[in-house]
C-alpha cells in the first residue's frame, strides 16, 4: 500500500466517516426532524381538536377547586390515584385533574377536564407529561421519540441525537479543506453548494438539538446526568419533607413530569387544595399555569409549581406544610445555576415553546431544510456513485485510519474510546460501520480478483 500524505490521510477518514454517518445514519435524521417540524407546528392544531375540553364558560365566578376535584373523582369512580390539579385560572379556560391510571405508560396521566364555572365535565383523556401533550401531539411526539416502538425504538433518535453533532462539524471541515478555488457550475458542485449553505446555516441548531436531544436519552443522557451533578448544573427541586433531609437535585426535572410515588390524599384532604393554592400564591406563586400536588404521605407537604415555559420562563415552586398552611420550602428559577437554566431553556426552545410563535416557525423552517441538505446528500452520493463496488482501500474507514501517522491513529482510538464510552449508541454503531465496511471491502477484492 503506498504511502499517503497526512493532509490527505486525514481528509480520507473524514470523508469516509461524513459518508457512511450520511448513508447509514441520515435517514433517521431525516425522521427525526420531520416529526419534530410535525409536532411543534400542530400545537393550535391540537387547542382546535379539543377545543371544547380546553375551553369553559367565559364569564361567571368559579367554583373552589375541592368541588372541582370531587366532580372528578365521580367521573373516574374514586378508584385511581390523584396525581396532580392544574387549575383553570384564566377565565375561560377548563381545569385539569389528573390521575394515575395504571393501565397507561409512564408520564401519561388520565385527565378529566371541568369547567370551573359550572362544573360540567368538558373532557376525558391521556395527557403526557409536565407539557400536558393531548393525544393528537402524543402520537407525533411517541413517534419522534421512538417510531411509536416503545423504549427499543428510543434508540433510533439517541442515533440520530449522537452522530448529528459529528456530521455537522465534519461536514463543515470538509468543506474548508476541499471547497473549489473557483466557482463551478455543474449539477454536482450546485447540489453541493446548497448542500454546504444549509450546513452552515443550520450549524448552531444541529448542535442545539444534538445536545438537548441526549439529555432524554436512554443510554447517554444517564452519562449527561452524572456530568451536570458533578459540576452541579442540577435543577433544585424542593423540598417535601416535613422532617429530614432534602432530596437531591433532580437531573431529569427538565423533561419528565411523572411521580409514580403521589399518594392520593384521602377525601377529607381534598378541600386543602382551594388553601393550598391560596398559600402559594401568597408566597409570590403568580404564574397563571400551576399545577398542584398533593403529598405522598403523612410527612410530606403539597407542591405548587408554575409550569409556564415561555419566555420569562416561570418554573418556581414551594412546598406548603398541610398542618399549618405555610411555606416549608420554595426554588426560584432565578436563583437555578446558570447551566441549570441554559438547559431548561434549550430543553423548552427544542420543544418550541419558549418564545411562542417566532420559536415554532424558526423549528418549522429549521426541520424543513434539514430535510432538504439530507436529500443533497444523498443526490450527491448518487451522481457520484461508482459503476460497480470498488476495492480501493481509500473507500474504507479501516484503510484510512491506517494510512494515519502513528500519532494519529493513537489520536483517533483513544478519542472514538472516550466517545463510545459517553455515548454508547454512538461507539455501538462505529463498530456496525466498521464491520460493515470491512465486509464489503472484502466482497469487493474478491470481485476484483476474479475478474482478473
């Protein structure tokens, strides 16, 4: 095998891994993005599908939230657990008492809806999560996560989430080192060209939607977890406990709004919701989106929590002592560590709800043009495809690490080492990649062979 110059060695293993993450992992980025652009352009959708379930009387006084809750409890027999209330307090809107049905997955909840003028039952259905998803975005939502395959099909997107970062940066590298001197027209160099603009334009979001999509990971996101507690990025979480020590910070409060371990409080103790929510909002809980938790046992307190995650970003909480109706404990979002609230925006921005209409239409265009620079490169690859399967060992990653300095290829081991330990999904398929490609590379020097 002759000797290959390092600049080119290097431009070799890119190219190769730029391709094969194209070819191999493309497609469910492409997926990834589409049902992502499908979910955060059908929020007004979905207010449109369920309009009568959202939406009460206009005018009139409301009624306590016990009453509201006991009306509830009727529709569902009294038999599931009371997980949490979001009271409607803009006039208009319904209230939402959730409860724990154990026939539904983890973070979804049933949801009964009552007007808090009238206290006609308005709606009755699943509801995910702390975003309080209807089932029309759900099924959008289960497919962008997991193709609507359960937790196996999780690892399609932390796929996606785990080599689109690589693609993005490589891609940009490659065209540093490889752009023409001079501006040539032909199909392939203007498919390249729009290629090469998305990629530059789309850039800060790939790496965006990239980080924020490891943190749900299945298998990277427990390895973000430990990276946030151990320079303590961890989101507070308040204190419940009457007595005792606080819990820890809770590296996952960002995302998930399921806490299998409420206990429901027994029917003496629904009137306490109408004080509870009375205390919280004495303790400077304003936001006009809460949501009210009852304690999972004697020597717990009730949590009031705002939920509103547009811009200001409104997530504070207290703890309310049930005995003597005062705060125990309370998180200000203002005072969450800095990489605490960069991720709680970055999490809510990749959701499209932080600034409202602005951050759907830029998620909206962001997805789309992903979707188009894939399809570029695919239409790249295919005019340049080869006649018939070449052996040239250029084609291979394996050959192209080996034609690296000595230096480098101690480089490359020990940095694909480092990354295949913080995501696995990422070191699992370099190794598919690289069987795959010595396969092949061998099928095609047999081929060669024979024919000459």
């Amino acid at each position: 095998m002759t000797s290959t110059p390092s600049h080119a060695a290097w431009l070799n293993l890119l190219r190769r891994l730029h391709f094969y993450i194209g070819l191999f992992v493309g497609p469910f980025i492409f997926v990834a993005a589409l049902t992502g652009t499908l979910y955060v352009a059908t929020p007004q959708l979905e207010n449109m599908l369920y309009h009568d379930a959202l939406h009460g009387a206009s005018t009139g006084e409301r009624q306590p939230l016990a009453e509201q809750v006991a009306v509830a409890e009727q529709v569902t027999g009294g038999h599931l657990r009371l997980h949490a209330v979001r009271p409607g307090l803009e006039q208009g809107e319904t209230t939402r008492v959730m409860f724990a049905d154990p026939s539904l997955i983890a973070s979804e909840n049933r949801a009964i809806f009552i007007d808090p003028v009238t206290l006609a039952v308005k709606g009755d259905m699943t509801v995910y999560g702390t975003s309080g998803i209807l089932p029309f975005r759900q099924v959008i939502d289960y497919a962008h996560r997991s193709l609507l395959l359960g937790d196996p099909g999780r690892l399609y997107s932390e796929l996606a989430a785990s080599w689109m970062w690589v693609a993005a940066l490589g891609g940009i590298v490659l065209w540093f080192f490889t752009r023409p001197r001079r501006r040539i027209n032909n199909r392939f160099q203007n498919t390249r060209r729009v290629h090469v603009t998305l990629g530059w334009i789309l850039l800060a979001g790939m790496l965006l939607f990239s980080a924020t999509g490891l943190t749900w990971s299945q298998w990277a996101g427990g390895n973000v977890d430990k990276m946030r507690a151990a320079f303590g990025w961890m989101t507070p979480q308040v204190n419940t406990q009457l007595r005792g020590e606080a819990p820890a910070a809770d590296p996952h409060a960002e995302h998930h709004g399921h806490h299998a371990d409420m206990a429901m409080p027994a029917s003496d103790d629904v009137v306490r919701f109408d004080e509870v929510l009375m205390a919280a909002q004495m303790a400077g809980i304003n936001a006009t989106k809460l949501e009210i938790r009852p304690p999972r046992d004697a020597n717990s307190a009730w949590t009031v929590t705002e939920i509103d995650r547009a811009w200001p970003t409104q997530v504070d909480a207290v703890a309310v002592d049930p005995a003597t109706m005062s705060v125990t404990d309370r998180t200000r979002f203002e005072d969450f560590p800095l990489m605490a609230k960069l991720t709680r925006w970055g999490v809510d921005f990749h959701m499209g709800v932080l600034f409202g209409l602005p951050n759907q239409l830029l998620l909206i265009a962001f997805g789309l043009a992903l979707c188009v620079m894939i399809v570029m490169g695919y239409r790249m690859w295919w005019m340049r495809r080869p006649a018939q399967a070449s052996a040239s060992p250029v084609h291979t990653l394996v050959q192209t690490w080996l034609a690296l300095p000595v230096a480098g290829r101690v480089l490359v081991s020990v940095m694909a080492l480092l990354l295949a330990l913080a995501l696995p999904v990422l070191g699992v398929s370099l190794v598919l990649f690289l069987v795959v490609d010595v396969i092949r590379w061998r099928k095609a020097s047999r081929r060669v062979q024979a024919l000459s």
